[in-house]
C-alpha cells in the first residue's frame, strides 16, 4: 500500500504540477504579467515620472536656479565687481596714472616745450652777449697756433 501510495502521489503530483503550473504559469502568468506590468508601467510611469519629474523639475531647476542665479550670482558679482572696480581700478588710476602722467607731462613741459619755446628768444639773447662773437670765431680759432698754445698753457696751468 505505501508502494502504491508513493507511486499515485509522485504521478499526481509531478503530472499536476507540470500541467497546471506549466500551464498556469505559462498561460496566466505571462499574459497577466505581460499585459498588466506592460499597461501599468507605461500608464503610470508615463504618467507619474512625467508629470512629477517634469513638474518638480521644472520648478524646482526655475525656482532654485533663478534664485540662486539671480540672488547669489547677480549680488555678490555686482558687489565684489562693483567694490573691486571701484576701490582698486580708480585708486590705481587716480594714483598711478595722476602722479605718472602729471610727472611725466610736467617734466616733458617743463623741460622739452619751454627749451623749445624758449630757443628762439636764448639765441638772441646770446647774439647780444659779448661773448657770442668769439664763439662764432671759434672754428676759424680751432686748429690755429693761438688756439694751441691757448690749450697747452691751461693744461699746464691745470697739471699744476
């Protein structure tokens, strides 16, 4: 009896379950996943992740990144540009280009403009000094026995 019992129950069992599981797994499983997972997935993950992600992406990227951008970004930019500008270009300006440009046109006034105004009224100046007329002889002077005797008697005056 216990032969025919485990022979009865293994035949059962085995032509059950392959029959039914195979077929219910098969048949029922499988479309029942396969419609259901196929409907709710595109349903609700269309549905779901577009309209949340979009949504809450969309305004949290504005919202975030608008304030942050044009809280943060545009204040401080502004400030520090602002500050640094302000302080560091025109204190440079103001002192480096002033004392360089005022120092350098001043000399370049004072030394080039007023010798070039001032040549015309120095040579008459000197014309009428007594003086000018042996330097005007002065290359008629030069080379002349008056002329090294005049050189060889400072030197020697000079040596000692």
């Amino acid at each position: 009896m216990l032969t025919y019992l485990s022979t009865f129950l293994l035949t059962y069992l085995l032509t059950y379950l392959l029959t039914y599981l195979l077929t219910y797994l098969l048949a029922y499983l499988l479309t029942y996943l396969l419609t259901y997972l196929r409907t709710y997935l595109i349903t609700y993950l269309l549905a779901y992740l577009l309209t949340y992600l979009l949504t809450y992406l969309l305004t949290y990227l504005l919202i975030y990144l608008f304030t942050y951008l044009l809280a943060y970004l545009l204040t401080y930019l502004l400030t520090y540009l602002l500050n640094y500008l302000l302080t560091y270009l025109l204190i440079y300006l103001l002192t480096y280009l002033l004392t360089y440009l005022l120092t350098y046109l001043l000399t370049y006034l004072l030394t080039y403009l007023l010798t070039y105004l001032l040549t015309p009224y120095s040579r008459v100046l000197l014309e009428k000094l007594p003086g000018f007329q042996l330097a005007k002889k002065f290359p008629v002077f030069y080379g002349t026995r008056n002329f090294i005797t005049a050189v060889t008697s400072a030197r020697q005056l000079s040596l000692s």
